[in-house]
C-alpha cells in the first residue's frame, strides 16, 4: 500500500467528520489512538516499527485535533462520539475489527471502546492511564472535592473558554514545558501559589532549559505548528466531558474489559504515581482478567512512546506477536 519509511497522510470520513490519519504498512489493522496535547505524530515511531512487522499501523489525528475537524458544541467530545469515530476508522478502512494501541487520553477512550463496542476490537495496548473500573462518582466531582479552590489542571479546563484563551496565545510555551523528562532541567515556576484564582498553568510550570533528547526542535516545530492553526479548544473539551461521560455509562458498572490487554508506562510517569507494576496489575486485574502484563520502563516519564520507542516498540511487538491471528 506504502513504503514502511514514510507514512502516507490522507482524510477519511468518520461518524459525521472528515479526519486526517497517517497510515504505514499492509496486514491487520492496528489504530494508534494519541492523548493531549499530541497528534498523529506521536506514534512516528510506532508506525514504522508496526508496518515493518508486517501490520496496517493507522494513527489519526482525534476529533478536535490537527487537521481532523473540531466540532463546536461541547458534547460533541463524548466518549460515544470518541468511540464512534474510532469504530468509523475500522469501517472507513474496510475491515471488522482492529487491534488498538493508546496513550493519554487515547487509552481512556480506548478502554471506553473495548467496553462500548467489544466486538469491533480484538485487545488493546494501553499506555500511561490504566484501568480500574467505573467509579462511584466521576472524576471531575472527586476532584473538586480533593482540591477545593487550589488549582488543578483538570478542574482549570472545566472552565469555559479559559484554558485554551491561555494556550492559545503562547502554544510552544505550554507544549515546551509539558513535552520534558522527568529530570529536565526547569527554570523555577513564575506561580508558587495554590490558589486557582494566582493564575493559569504556563506559569505554574518552570519554563524548559532545553529540550530532551527525544525530541529534536523539527518535532516541537511540528507540534506548535498544528497547534496554532488547530487551537485547543478541542482537545480541552475532552476534559469538559468526563462527568457527562460518567452519568451516559451507568451500564458499565462492574463491566469487564476480557480481550487480551497489555499496559505500558513509564516508571516516573506521573500518572500512575509511583505504582510499581505488581500494584497496576492488582489495581486492573478485576476488570481486565485477560491482563497479559504490566511493562514499566524504568526512569521514563509520561511520554513513554517517544521517550523510550524501541522499548515501547519491543513490547507492543511481542504482545501482538502472541496473539490469535487474524
């Protein structure tokens, strides 16, 4: 279909949208699912490693992202318009099922559509965000009532029209400081205050000394720019959407993810907090029985598929090495 060097960019239509994918490869399907604030291009280097082994690697550009459109109304970024629109990928591409890869806010919506739509996906890679079940309130009303009036970024992009104002007008300042390692070197933060109401997040985060090896200025070049002409709006409205996503999903509760799951992060993302994988594996095991391991890549933080890709690679291949042919 394409070289396995160069991916090939093109539009779908999907759900009721035209979306931009980047496709590498021939063979079984796997959709590479990005988080925010990231792009098709995160997975680079999953999609030549994927083509190469012999697999249709399909990274789209998410609703709200880069050159896919970006509805208007808030709604419109629910997890069953998310998860419709990556079933409409499978159906857009031909085929009856596919295998997922995710990461970020691409592994919630994932985990979502391995529940929502089990039919149509055959396992997951999921990375940074694991699964423990649906909770007894959402996450937007947990958070509220652990952080009051401090400042936390989920609660801040609950606010209209707020956070992408802020990013919006300085993209490379909020993308520079979030796309670091662990142990970046940082200026210190121009906000130390708790309080919500002392300021944005830019300033809460200290400005980078440098970027990190993994990524070159070509690649933050490349993130700015689809981030400036696609805005933030988008992405944001993920967010905005998690409490509507609880209350449309009571039919979840105690349901179980049983398609073969592979979980990756890395060991200093701070997502999973300090969890070792024992804890991960316990945490998810209930709800995802067909948990087929747990791979923390030791001292990587939250960007683990540019971070460390030939780990990240290594372990996506051997999992789906494993798995029943198609």
């Amino acid at each position: 279909m394409n070289d396995k060097t160069t991916a090939t960019l093109r539009f779908i239509q999907v759900n009721g949208i035209t979306m931009r994918i980047a496709e590498m490869g021939s063979g079984p399907l796997v959709i590479l699912v990005h988080g925010w604030p990231e792009s098709w291009y995160s997975w680079r280097h999953q999609l030549r490693a994927l083509a190469a082994a012999g697999y249709h690697a399909v990274a789209p550009d998410m609703r709200g992202y880069g050159k896919t459109d970006k509805p208007e109304a808030v709604e419109d970024y629910d997890i069953h318009h998310l998860g419709a629109d990556i079933v409409g990928i499978v159906d857009a591409l031909g085929e009856k099922t596919a295998v997922l890869i995710s990461h970020d806010w691409g592994a919630i919506v994932a985990w979502q559509c391995m529940l929502l739509h089990p039919e149509r996906f055959t396992a997951l890679v999921a990375m940074s965000v694991p699964f423990g079940g649906r909770g007894p309130m959402s996450l937007v009303d947990m958070l509220n009532k652990a952080h009051g009036d401090d400042f936390f970024y989920i609660l801040y992009f609950q606010e209209p029209g707020v956070a992408e104002a802020e990013f919006d007008a300085d993209p490379r300042g909020i993308l520079s400081r979030l796309y670091l390692s662990p142990d970046s070197p940082r200026e210190a933060p121009l906000v130390t205050d708790p309080k919500r109401v002392a300021g944005g997040w830019i300033p809460r985060l200290g400005a980078a000394k440098g970027l990190p090896e993994w990524l070159g200025a070509d690649d933050l070049d490349f993130y700015v720019g689809e981030f400036k002409e696609a805005g933030f709006r988008g992405g944001i409205n993920y967010y905005r959407n998690f409490h509507r996503n609880w209350e449309t999903t009571p039919q979840l509760a105690g349901a179980q993810v049983r398609k073969p799951v592979l979980f990756i992060a890395g060991s200093k993302d701070v997502v999973i907090r300090g969890a070792t994988a024992e804890h991960l594996a316990a945490m998810m095991k209930p709800v995802v029985p067909n948990l087929r391991g747990v791979t923390l890549i030791p001292g990587i933080g939250h960007w683990v598929q540019q971070e460390s890709p030939e780990e990240t690679n290594a372990a996506i291949l051997e999992f789906l090495d494993h798995l029943p042919k198609p």
